[in-house]
C-alpha cells in the first residue's frame, strides 16, 4: 500500500487511535503508527491492567467479610499468579478487540519506531531494521509518557521500579515502600496491602493526593490506617533505608524522543498547544501525555478527536473545565469542578452540600456504608464541583459531570428524582443538602 495518508498519528495510545478512528470516521486516508501494541499505556500498563488486579484484591477482600452478611466462607485463599495471568488476559483481549477495530475502520496500522523528519514525513524503523517512510498532509503527535525517575534513585527494574514493573512481580513482596502518594501511588498500595504486604507511602508534598478535596483525603487517610498502610507526607525518600521493593511513582514525563527535528514550542516539558490541539507549527497537532495538563486517558480521547476534526478542516476547542477523575480505591473516590478550597479561594460566599452513604438506603442494604457525596456551588446556585466517596463513586461521578458540563444550577440538579433505593438518591439528597432541605438526614 501506498505511505501517503491525509493524516499521520504518531502513537496509538487512547489519544492516538481516537484520533484514528474520527478521522477515518470522517473520511480521511489515515495512517496509525505505534511502535508497541496498540492502547498505550492505558490499556497495557495503566488503567486497564491496574483495576483488573484491584477487582481481584477487592473482591477478596469483601469475601473475607461475608459473615457479615449472613455468609460463611472458610479457608480464603488468593492464587497471585492466577491473578496477574487473569489480568494479562484481559489486556489481551482488549488490545485484539482494538486492534480489529482499527482495521475494521481502514485505518493502515504501521508498526514501528516513529522520527519526524519534517513537517510532513515520517521515518519509521520496523523490527527488523527496516525502514519506510510515511508522508502526510497534517500530522497528529500521540507519543504518551513514561513513569518519572526519581533523583539519586538508580532503577533496575527489580529493588526499585516503576509503575510498569509493579504490574508483573512474581510474588507480592513482604515489604513495598511507595515513593509518590498521588493516584498511582494509592492504587498500588491498595493492591498490595490487600494481598498481606507492608505498604509505606512516602509524599514529599504535605498533603498525599494533590488536587482532590480534603475532606475526602482526611477520610482516605483513616482508610489506609484501617488497612495498615503507613502514610509519611512531607518526607523525603531515603533510598538507603528501603524495603524488599521500592516503587518509584512520582508523575510521568512527556515522550519527547523522535521528535526532535521539528523545534516544537515547549511548555516546561509538554508540547505547547492552543486551544484547538494545535501545536507552534501549522499543520500538526498533538494530544495526550505529550501536553496534557490532567495526564488522563479520556482527556487524550477527547483531544484526540478534537484534534483530528481540526486537521480535517474543524473548528473545535479544547479546556479542562469539566474534567472528572476516578480513584479505584476501596471505597471508590471521583470528583469534578472545584474542591471547597478552590472555590473558597475565589469565591467566599459558596454553598457546600453533604450526603453521607451511611444514611442511604441501598447502601445499607448492600453493606457499603462509608462515605460522602459533596456539592459545592457559588452562591447563586452554579455547580462548581462534586466530590465523592463511596460505593459506585466513578460511575455516579458521571452524573455531576453532564451537569456541569451543561450548566445545570444546584435548584435544577435537586428537582431531579431518582429511582429508589439507589446510589443515584445520595447524589440527589446531596444538592439538597446544600439548599437545606434534605431529606434523609438534618439539615
């Protein structure tokens, strides 16, 4: 087949083939290069991989609990290898599923390691040396990132590793020291207390989960005392003074390599881009990791499909002002919008709403009583964020985020009716909090 395409994407992470995918959707001849297998580091070494072992120790965990609800279960046991062969399975899976969509859309998969050569050209090096080229009217730079090294901190792979090694250890180890106590940092310490390891969480910062409401880390914090992960916040890791294993998690740094030869405009270490996913050069675009301030996977889709409507003659925009995120821990944390301090910052006058699960119907019926959901809302009643702990957090999160996104006023989001008993009726309750006049709880 011919290497001229309409529109060349370099990577084929979520950003990537979602951009793919559009593009092709909209008629363009498109080429997809990818050095590995397709998905990135979501579906290989992130999201995917990481909650497929959290849906096992979480389980685990409940069925450890089960007299509780009237169950009896003797001798628990937890099989690791099964565990991580049934993850690698799903992995599997998944990337096959969009392997064969991508070919299903007629998008020409290239495997092989990319270099820009120009505005227009690509290099690309396949796994037995050769080389081909591939020309293209725009370009779409998808190149992701890599776990961050950590100073005076020599990784080998196996006393210190990455987020990527963490994924495949033989065995749970007697003792993990993790070095990051952002969100990465939380799942593997989940993870791995749950199968008997001594986890430490070291955070230089003075807060562990940056960015996310604190009365939702004061409770994640009695959360992992309760599962004796040691938490140090504000210290600095000594890697003289380690366990078995140290995990290094503290953030990813843009994949810049290939792509040297363009002279990009820089903003610290992301590509700059404007609203329109647009880069310093007309003509090629980039999204994702690469320059994203939220390094999330559904924040690279939607760049991504943004990006590749412009380079096919849209006219859309990109901002971070309705970006949700979750946290598979147990319970499940998510939020959007403004944390209460944020919008304190700007905005005295706000209105905070809170709904405790404990207090919700369902949740006790279903034995998942711990936890919040939290409005906050200026003082006219604009939603400026929700935050919530709790059962089915990542799922309700969904909710407040069309309701942001659409503008919806706190009197509006309260007007609506749930089905009962649901975990929806919390999220309900909660926006009447902040009017005062729930139901289920004093106002």
């Amino acid at each position: 087949m011919s290497n001229n395409f309409d529109l060349a994407i370099l990577g084929g992470g979520p950003g990537g083939y979602a951009a793919a995918i559009r593009a092709a959707q909209l008629g363009a001849r498109v080429g997809l290069i990818e050095q590995e297998k397709v998905g990135g580091t979501c579906l290989n070494r992130g999201c995917i991989p990481t909650k497929a072992l959290i849906a096992c120790t979480n389980f685990y965990e409940r069925m450890q609990k089960a007299e509780s609800l009237g169950l009896s279960a003797q001798n628990i046991s937890i099989d690791f290898t099964k565990v991580v062969a049934r993850k690698n399975e799903v992995v599997a899976k998944l990337v096959k599923g969009l392997a064969g969509l991508i070919e299903k859309n007629g998008i020409e998969l290239i495997k092989g390691k990319g270099t820009v050569l120009g505005p227009d050209k690509i290099e690309v090096e396949k796994s037995d040396g050769s080389k081909l080229s591939v020309v293209s009217c725009k370009l779409i730079l998808a190149t992701g990132s890599h776990p961050a090294t950590l100073p005076g901190v020599a990784h080998d792979g196996k006393k210190f590793i990455c987020s990527d090694e963490a994924l495949d250890l033989a065995s749970p180890p007697s003792r993990l020291d993790i070095i990051g106590g952002g969100v990465i940092g939380l799942h593997f310490a989940m993870i791995y207390s749950s199968l008997g390891t001594a986890v430490t969480i070291y955070e230089a910062q003075p807060e562990i989960l940056p960015g996310v409401d604190d009365e939702i880390v004061a409770m994640t914090r009695r959360l992992l005392k309760r599962k004796k992960v040691e938490v140090k916040t504000g210290t600095f890791f000594n890697p003289k003074e380690t366990g078995d294993v140290s995990l290094i998690c503290v953030g990813r740094t843009p994949n810049l390599a290939g792509l040297e030869t363009l002279k990009l405009k820089l903003d610290g270490k992301r590509v700059w881009v404007n609203e329109k996913m647009e880069t310093s050069l007309p003509g090629i675009y980039a999204v994702g990791d690469l320059v994203s301030l939220k390094q999330f996977a559904h924040v690279g889709y939607e760049q991504g499909m943004i990006a590749a409507e412009n380079a096919l003659g849209g006219n859309r925009t990109y901002n971070y002002d309705c970006v949700p995120y979750g946290i598979y821990t147990q319970p499940e944390i998510a939020g959007v919008g403004l944390t209460e301090k944020e919008a304190r910052a700007t905005q005295p006058h706000i209105k905070t709403g809170k709904f405790p699960f404990g207090a919700l119907g369902i949740a006790q019926a279903m034995g998942e009583i711990e936890g919040f959901v939290k409005f906050v809302a200026d003082k006219n009643g604009k939603i400026l964020g929700v935050h919530i702990i709790g059962p089915e957090a990542t799922a309700l999160i969904g909710m407040a985020t069309l309701a942001i996104k659409n503008n919806l006023s706190i009197e509006q989001f309260g007007a609506t009716f749930q089905a009962h008993p649901s975990y929806p009726e919390g999220m309900q309750e909660a926006a009447e909090a902040a009017l005062a006049r729930a139901l289920h709880i004093n106002n």
